[in-house]
C-alpha cells in the first residue's frame, strides 16, 4: 500500500543508520516534475542496493528543485552504491533534465523528533538549517524532525505544518534560511 502524502512520523525507519538530504536545482516546474519522475523510475526499475531502505522526493513549492530525502542501513553502503552505480543513474536521469545543479548531500543522523499532531495530514514540509539542535518546534507546525549532519557541524529541519498558509501564519526564525516543499512520491 502507498499512502498518497505520507507523514515523516509514518516514513522513518528505525533501522536507518544514515539519512541523506539532497536538493537538485531543476529550474521550473516542468524541468523538477521530469527529473523527479526519472528518479523515480530509476530506483523503481533498478537493482536496488541490500542497505538502502526508501528514497522520498519533495518538490520545491515555486517549482524550481526537489529534495530527496533517503535512508540507508550505513554510510558504507551508500558510499559503495555511489561507487559502483550512481554515476550510471544519473547519466540517464541527465539525458533527460540536462544542467541539473547539485549542491551537494548531507549525510545525517536523525537528532530528534517532535510530533504535535500525529493525526493531521502535512501538505507543506519547510526544511531549515538551525544554529543548534536543540530548538523546539515554531507554535503551528505539526511536527519537526531535527537531523545533524555525520561531522556535527549542522542541524537541519524538517518541518511538518497543514498547509502553506500555516506556515505563513506562523513566526518567523530569525535568519532561517528555508525551503517549502510538497510531497512527490517515494520507493
């Protein structure tokens, strides 16, 4: 069974030893909606590596990236996938969507999470780098996952909230930089 919009909550898996967070620059809408749905498609067609557990694609709400969010059992098999297979996925997936801008990844361990309401579906997920990890969840947000990256050096939220007009209504952080994003689809 798929769940069309899955929670976070519902989506971490207990057994993941590394969670990776990567946003790829696709520039419009259609560019983010081909290259997510190539992503997919590779992972669904192709051999999948014994230590990744799922991949989640998110799409930037004004349509110009998507966030992938995945789970592996180790760095190490991670590590050895993008060895061995990566460059081959994403030499199909940049034949289609050619110019994508990769950053790069963070490669993290999930710190904490807080869920406020278990119960409400999430429509906007705000993902922001935090000065340190130990913020509690901004009043309005359904839930937040807090991740920090393998060397320490930075904290990421994840942010759940109803709907992108909460989020608008909520209080700012002081110089967050942030991203909104919706769910896409997952493997």
């Amino acid at each position: 069974m798929t769940i069309e919009n899955p929670r976070l909550h519902d989506i971490i898996r207990p057994d993941t030893g590394t969670f990776l967070l990567s946003r790829w620059g696709t520039g419009t809408p259609e560019r983010t909606r081909l290259a997510a749905d190539a992503v997919i498609e590779e992972w669904r067609s192709g051999a999948k590596p014994a230590g990744h557990l799922a991949q989640h694609a998110y799409l930037d709400v004004d349509g110009s990236g998507i966030l992938h969010y995945a789970q592996w059992r180790s760095d190490e098999e991670h590590l050895e996938f993008a060895r061995a297979l990566r460059p081959a996925v994403i030499s199909r997936v940049d034949r289609l969507v050619p110019g994508i801008e990769r950053p790069g990844l963070s490669r993290t361990r999930l710190h904490r999470s807080t869920v406020l309401d278990a119960e409400r579906p999430a429509g906007i997920l705000a993902v922001s780098t935090l000065a340190h990890p130990d913020v509690e969840p901004q009043p309005g947000a359904l839930a937040a996952h807090v991740h920090v990256t393998a060397d320490g050096g930075r904290a990421i939220e994840l942010a759940e909230w109803a709907d992108a007009a909460a989020y608008e209504a909520a209080e700012r952080r002081p110089g967050a930089d942030v991203r909104l994003y919706t769910y896409f689809r997952a493997v």
